[in-house]
C-alpha cells in the first residue's frame, strides 16, 4: 500500500512539474533561440546599419526622385528590424553590435566576412560621388548588400529556431529581393 501513495503522490505531482516548465514559454524572451539566431542578429544589425548610412548619403547626393525614394524606403524597412533585433539579443542576454557615429566610425574590418558588407574604401568612394555617377555606385553597392542580407536570410532560415527570427528572415529575403529586382531595373534606364 505504501508504494502505491508514493505512485500517487508522483502522478499528481507530474501535471505541476510540466505546468512549471510550460510557464514561461509563453514570454516572448523565453522563446527558444539557438546560436543561429543570435549570430543572424548580431550580424544583421551592423548589416542593416551599413545599408540605412549608405541610403542616407543620397540625401543630398542623387540627382533621382526614384533613388531618394527607394534609399528612404531602404531606411524605413531596416530600421525598425534593427530595434526588433536588438530588443531580441538583450532579451537573450547576448551582446548587441555597438552604434556607430557616422560611416566612419563603423568598425568594416571586422564585419568584411559578412555577404554583401561593403570596405571602408567603398563607402569612401560612394561619399565621393554626386548625381548620376552617385545613382549608378549606390545601385550597384546596394544590390550586391542586398544579395548579402539574402545570403545571411537563408542560412537563419535554413538554422535558425526562434520562430521570430525565422520570420524575419524569411521577410528580408522576400523584400529584398524585389528591391533587388526594382534596383537592377533603374540601373539599366
């Protein structure tokens, strides 16, 4: 008789244990995430970082509406995934890449094995430039980041298990390539 109350008091106990663990999985942060998508986070923020300076300097350097147009959308899509991803890593408790003052404060030594990141002599030279010439660079620089943002995409979706990085992964990959497929357009006009 004994051994059956231990067996009861164990059966009855086993729904708290299971509602114990459950309890927190419905936070947002106790999500879980491996180190695909801390690495996707990490590696996407500076990434995006770099696409919304390079959007910026058609501000006063195109000498197309269809640039300055698509340059600000580039910045209204990337920034908000910035602030998802960052609100992600601090809830992972990970590190989240620094801010950077300018193009020239960006560390671009240590992000050049990332897809699509462009060199400190590149940003140098797009910063060089203004009008058509501006236009042209810009294009193609944004198109090659943009074919690495997809590349970067892929690889979260194909690892990563956070369901929300996978999502966002799956966004950028769609978005980008139809920017991709509209920047090819203005470069040949």
């Amino acid at each position: 008789m004994r051994i059956n109350r231990t067996f009861a008091t164990l059966l009855a106990a086993l729904p708290l244990v299971a509602l114990a663990a459950c309890s927190d999985s419905d936070e947002p942060s106790a999500k879980a995430f491996n180190d695909a998508d801390v690495s996707f986070a990490q590696e996407m923020i500076p990434h995006h970082r770099q696409a919304t300076e390079m959007a910026k300097l058609a501000e006063d350097r195109t000498s197309s509406q269809e640039v300055l147009d698509l340059a600000s959308g580039i910045i209204a899509a990337q920034q908000p995934e910035i602030d998802t991803m960052t609100g992600w890593l601090e809830s992972w408790d990970e590190d989240v890449p620094g801010e950077s003052g300018g193009m020239e404060g960006m560390d671009h030594g240590s992000s050049s094995d990332m897809p699509g990141m462009m060199s400190d002599e590149d940003l140098s030279r797009l910063e060089s430039l203004s009008g058509p010439a501006f236009d042209a660079e810009f294009l193609t620089m944004m198109i090659e980041h943009h074919e690495g943002a997809i590349e970067m995409a892929s690889t979260e979706e194909a690892d990563g298990t956070y369901p929300d990085a996978v999502a966002l992964a799956k966004k950028v990959q769609k978005d980008q390539a139809a920017e991709i497929k509209k920047m090819s357009a203005m470069r040949q006009s």
